[in-house]
C-alpha cells in the first residue's frame, strides 16, 4: 500500500505539533503557569499520532494520561488542548481535567484517564454500543505496559473476546511503569503474546515508525470488523520523565540517549527525505508550522477567562 | 526538639518497626528506588532490601490482597498503595476480605495489615488523584482507620497502626508530607481512638482531623484576635472514634463546629454531629452545631475551582463567627 503524499506531510505536521506542544508544555510549568502535574509523550509521537490517523471521526479512542499525541492524532484542537492544561474555561473540559483528563465527544475521544487501566473495560463497552447501533466504527483503547497488568486489562480483553466485539487494543510498550522496568513487572518479553490467554490476534512491532503504524492499523481496523478484538502492541520509549517529578534514577543516561537516536521524528525526516521525496525546506516549513500552531494554542489559552467559581458545582450530575 | 517532616516521620517509624521486627515486609508500586511517589520509602531499598521492600507491577487488588494474605499466614504487611483514590481499584480485597476475615472466620485469623494511601486535594491532579474517602472505610466495621495531621502524630500513629492485630488504613495527607514538625527521636507510640485538644478555647469548639486541623487552627487565631476562644479538637483516628472526647468539647463550649475536606453529604462530620445530638451535650448546646465540608462535586483541575470546593481559613473563621453570632 502506498500513503499519500498528504497523508505523510500530515503524520509528520502532527508529531511535530505533539512535541512543541509538550515543549511548550513543559515551558509554562517552570514559569509557574501550571498547576498540576503532566505526562509527556515526546519519544512515543508515532504511536498515538500513525493509530489515530488511520480512523475515522465515527471510530473511538480512549486515551492515556500520556496521551498529547493520541488527542492531536485523533484531530483535537491545540487551542482547546492548550486551554485545558491551563485549566480555563474554554478548554476541552473547560478546566475541570487538566490534560491527564483530556476528553473530545465531537471528535470521538471518551477522554483521558488518571487511573491506569481505568479506561480498558469502558473502551470495550462502547465498541459493544456501536455494534449495538449498528455503527460501521471502531474502538481503538490505548494504555501501557503497565497497565495490561491491572485486572482490568485482562478482565476487558476476554469479554471483548467473547463478545467478539470491534476493538483494537494499542499497548504503548515504553518498557517503564513509572521507575518499574518492564523486566520486573512481567516474565514475558513480547506483550502481544497475552493476547493468546484470551484467543485473539496479538501483534507487536516498532513503535517509533509512524509510517509502519498507521499501515498497521488500515489493516486492524478491517481485521477488526471483520474477526473480533486484536492487541497491538507498539514498542517504543519515554524520553523524559514519567512525570514532572521524576528523580529519573531508574535508568542510565545512556539507555535513554540510545532511544534518542531513534527518535521517531528524526526517523521519519530521514525518510520522508530519502524515500519520499520531502525537500528539507518542505519538512522545515511543517516544523514552523507546528510551532506556531503552537504558539497560537498557548496565546488563545493565556487570553481565554478562569472558570467561574459559582459554575463549581456544573456538570457534577445531568439535568 | 528536632523537627522533620511528616513524610519523614512516616519513613523513620516504618523503618524503626522494620528493624526490630522482621516479619514486617513493605510492599508497593515504586516504593524501590524510586522511593514512592512523594518520597516517603526514599533509601529504605538500600537499607532493607528487595525482599522486604518490594516493588510491584501496577495491581492494586493483588497488592493488598497480598498484604490479606500475608498478614493472614503469619507476616505484618504495609502495603502502599501510591494515591488513596487507586483504593477503588482494590475495594473488594480491602472491604470484603481485609474487613471480614476475622469476623466471618470466627475469629481464627488476625490481619494485621497496614494499608498506607495518600489522601485529600490541593495539588491540581484533579478529580482521580485528590480524593478524602475515608468515610467509605469508617462505614466499614473491621478495618481502623488513621488520619494523622503532624509530623509527630504521624510517627506515633503509624506505630501503633504496625502493632496492631486489624487491618488498618493510614490515610496520610498529600499537602502535610513536606511540613516540618518536632517529632521525639526512638520508639513511642500514640493509641488509637484518642483525640487531642490542639487549642483550648471556651466559646466554641472546633471537631477535625488531617490536614484540616491546621486551618482550623490559623481561623481560630483569626477569631481570637476578635475575642473568639475557639478549642480545636483533633480526632486523629476516626475507627475508633473518640467520643467522649466530642461530647466533652460539646459541652464545655455548648458550640461546635466541625470541618472536614472529604464532601459533606455521607461525611465523618455527619457522625461526628449525632454523636453530640445523641449525648447528653445536646443540653448543652447554644447553637445549632455546623458543619464546614468540602462541597458534593469532584475534585475540579483549576486551582480556583479546586480552592473553592474545600474549606478555606477564611470560610472556617467565617463559620466560627457565625456560630458565636458575630458578624465579620
Ligand atoms: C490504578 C492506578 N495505579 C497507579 C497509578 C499511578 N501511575 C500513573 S501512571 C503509572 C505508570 C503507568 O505505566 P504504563 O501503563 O506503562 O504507562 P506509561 O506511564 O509508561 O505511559 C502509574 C503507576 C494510577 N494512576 N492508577
Ligand atoms: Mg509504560
């Protein structure tokens, strides 16, 4: 199968948005303008950016708390992303998240979660509602390696599995769960193979190759549909912290400057030039683009007003 | 005396029951070298190895049911679970099997277990991560429950939290972990079910617990500089509850206030006022006694948003004057 050109130019447009938003991001918090806390995704941009490319708007996700480039993927709005994280009204969740509760009906996302693996098992029940509704969509859930060991993980995965139900599960492999390497959180190496505990495919690849990513999930999606629940599982790596508290003394300097090497947008540059054609003023002109996207998100959500406190109690039941 | 801080505290007297007991083994997601996830374990790996301080991949139900399990077959397990709303998570090993093991056996098994989890908001992460849900657990008979407000307390409590043959949960208080406090150097230990008079005062009391108890008592310097002499009481265990220290205060002042972060409705606050309107202190009683809660809402992300849904010094002050019938 061959991308489009387009398509290429737009999974690099949005890894290089993912990365300057969570520079930016990281910016405001040590000016002070942050309250709160995040998790960057930088390093692990072609996971969420080259899976969310490939839906549709009908087709779901349900996000992570590491989840900036599962959002822009899938289509969200920097300005009402950037809005969220500084807690204003205009925000996505009109400041009541924060970006680890990132969530967006319109464009399909059921919203990020704080609690690791909280967000499986709901995944599993909407891919069962759009079947019931007879909606020609998928569900795609995203999480961890840490996550697949909550009960939950393995709970969600057989029922989907008996159920049969359309529904790509995406484990952001990034071998950490927090300080816990991946070598002492589970005795296998290879993730995908859980999916056999439950009888569904399970497969795993690099997951710093947006272009691979994306082509892999086309042909899931369809897998999907046509045969019931599949787990992908995609191997990649956290290039900062877990969080922005993290003493990062888990991990040697030269593990984590290994994986910078294989930086995923770096390995897309070289690849969009050498075998795509892509001139360097071409990808320079998608970074700019990217940073002043960027920009506009952080002086939208700078102009935009608090909350008001009167509206605290909104939204804590339907009316 | 020297001071430390709570998250210190908490350290020096797991690390001291560790050392003269070594049944005790800690168990917990990042406890190892990461130190927990507010630093509270920081150089008990290197101190006392992995297998007493154990890691964990992320599996809230099989990590307290470990520390059922263990304490069930002859261990004293602290299990640390990283923030107290993941207690959700492992409900089921915490209320139906920690909370029911000595009952419905007949008592043939003890569990003598330590749940430690951090409590309350006030750090921006929102409405999964700044929960006070220790009214689920007091609404639990089977397991005690904690709620330190001092450094010193904290030391004490956890102690006798170790010590004792229940299940425990020792909710320890996110914003109070980096506050100093003088804490006595070695062994001692604070009972359960003993509350402290933190401030003595004649015209109205002040019921509390956790971190509310230091607002409680910069509103009660507020209202003294108008002529206020406010008692704080605080309760520092809520299972057991002291009684008899409520009725006391009750009917010393014949005026109560009491404040907690956790929501009002279905809060400790609720008990704490029928213990009073259930005493003879309701002949006492000048006033209506109050409530000043967190309101019914999850925790909100923006920080104006988040302040204004838990009690403030300023709303506590306010509600004392009210009750004393001044008007600021
Ligand atoms: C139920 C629950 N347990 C623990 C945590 C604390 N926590 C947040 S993220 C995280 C690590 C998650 O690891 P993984 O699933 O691999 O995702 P990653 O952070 O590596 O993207 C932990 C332990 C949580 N938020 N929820
Ligand atoms: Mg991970």
């Amino acid at each position: 199968m061959t991308i489009t050109r387009e398509k290429l130019g737009e999974l690099y447009l949005k890894m290089a948005q993912t990365r300057r938003f969570e520079e930016t991001a990281a910016r405001l918090f040590t000016e002070g303008k942050v309250h709160g806390t995040a998790h960057f995704c930088i390093g692990e941009e072609a996971t969420g950016v080259g899976v969310c490319s490939a839906l549709a708007k009908e087709d779901l996700i349900a996000q992570t708390h590491r989840g900036h480039n599962q959002a822009i993927g899938k289509g969200m709005s920097l300005d009402l992303m950037m809005a969220e994280f500084l807690g204003k009204e205009a925000g996505y969740c009109h400041g009541r998240g924060g970006c680890m509760h990132i969530a967006d009906s319109s464009s399909g996302s059921l919203g990020a979660n704080g609690i690791v693996g909280g967000g499986i098992p709901i995944a599993v029940g909407a891919a069962f509602a759009l079947r019931y509704r007879k909606v020609d969509a998928v569900t795609v859930c995203f999480f961890g390696d840490g996550a697949t060991n909550e009960g939950a993980f393995h709970e969600a995965l057989n029922l989907a599995s008996v159920w049969k139900l359309p529904i790509l599960f995406v484990c952001v492999n990034n071998y950490y769960a927090m300080s816990t390497h991946i070598g002492s959180h589970m005795n296998i190496e290879d993730i995908s193979i859980r999916a056999k505990a439950y009888g569904i495919r399970g497969e795993a690849m690099d997951g710093n190759d947006v272009a691979a990513i994306y082509e892999a999930t086309l042909e899931a999606k369809e897998y999907v549909k046509r045969e019931g629940p599949m787990l992908l599982v995609l191997n990649t790596y956290r290039i900062m912290g877990h969080s922005k508290s993290d003493p990062q003394n888990y991990r040697s300097k030269e593990e984590v400057e290994g994986w910078k090497k294989r930086d995923p947008i770096l390995l897309f540059r070289k690849q969009l030039a050498e075998a795509h054609g892509f001139s360097p003023a071409e990808l320079d002109a998608l970074d700019e683009a990217a940073s002043a996207d960027v920009a506009r998100a952080v002086e939208f959500a700078e102009a935009s007003p608090e909350p008001r406190v009167e509206d605290a109690l909104r939204d804590v039941y339907a009316v | 005396m020297r001071e430390i801080t709570y998250a210190e505290a908490i350290r020096e007297a797991l690390s001291e029951e560790m050392r003269s007991d070594d049944s005790i083994v800690f168990i917990g997601e990042d406890i190892g070298i990461y130190g927990g996830a507010f630093g509270v374990s920081k150089g008990m790996l290197a101190e006392f190895g992995p297998e007493r301080v154990r890691d964990t991949p992320i599996s809230e139900t099989a990590i307290v049911g470990c520390g059922v399990g263990a304490a069930m077959a002859g261990l004293r397990p602290v299990v640390e679970i990283m923030f107290s709303d993941f207690l959700a998570v492992a409900m089921d090993q915490v209320v139906n099997q920690a909370a029911k093991a000595r009952f419905q056996f007949g008592g043939q098994f003890t569990v003598p277990l330590v749940i430690r989890a951090p409590s309350g908001s006030g750090t921006g992460a929102a409405e999964q991560h700044s929960q006070s849900l220790e009214a689920w657990f007091v609404h639990t008979p089977g397991i005690k429950v904690v709620t330190p407000s001092t450094p010193a307390d904290a030391k004490g409590l956890l102690k006798t939290a170790i010590r004792d043959a229940n299940p425990v949960l020792f909710l320890e208080q996110k914003l109070l972990y980096r506050v100093k406090g003088e804490v006595p150097e070695g062994d001692y230990s604070i009972p359960f079910g003993q509350a402290a008079v933190r401030r003595e005062g004649k015209d109205v009391a002040v019921v509390s617990y956790g971190r509310m108890v230091g607002r409680c008592l910069e509103a009660a310097a507020l209202v003294a500089a108008e002529g206020i002499e406010t008692e704080v009481i605080d309760l520092r265990t809520l299972a057991p509850l002291d009684r008899d220290s409520i009725v006391r205060a009750a009917k010393k002042c014949g005026r109560v206030l009491v404040v907690h972060e956790a929501c009002q409705t279905g809060g400790v606050g609720g008990e704490i006022v029928a213990t009073i309107v259930d005493s003879e202190a309701f002949f006492y009683l000048d006033a209506p006694v109050r409530r000043c809660c967190g309101q019914d809402t999850p925790i909100p992300y923006n920080r104006n948003l988040e302040d204004s849904v838990v009690p403030q010094t300023a709303g506590i002050a306010e509600a004392l004057r009210g009750l004393c019938g001044r008007k600021s």
